[in-house]
C-alpha cells in the first residue's frame, strides 16, 4: 500500500497515516509539507511516488 499524507492536515493526523504502518507493515508512507490537499498542493511529486510504486510491485514476483 502507498500512502502519501498532508503531515499539516487538520482533519487526518499523522498519527493516522501511521497507522496504516501498524496495519499493514509493508505498506510505504510519505509525508508531504501540505495540508488535507496533498495531491493538489504535491501533484508532481505524488504522482512520480505512484509511478515508481506501480513499477517496483509489477517487476516483483
């Protein structure tokens, strides 16, 4: 699981992306400088984390 997270959020902490770490120990997260619009605020950048992801999971095994 790739989760990308605003770490200025008000509404979802980071304590709740974390969260998802505890669940799901493989899962990858990355926390951005922005609020509870990351994607907008970190296009680029998410969407270069999501392509590189994709990439990583469909060359493994």
């Amino acid at each position: 699981m790739l989760v990308v997270w605003g770490a200025n959020d008000p509404f979802f902490t980071v304590a709740g992306a974390r969260a998802y770490q505890r669940d799901l120990a493989e899962s990858e997260l990355h926390l951005f400088e922005a609020g509870h619009f990351a994607l907008e605020e970190e296009a680029p950048a998410i969407g270069q984390l999501m392509l590189d992801f994709l990439e990583r999971r469909l060359m493994t095994p």
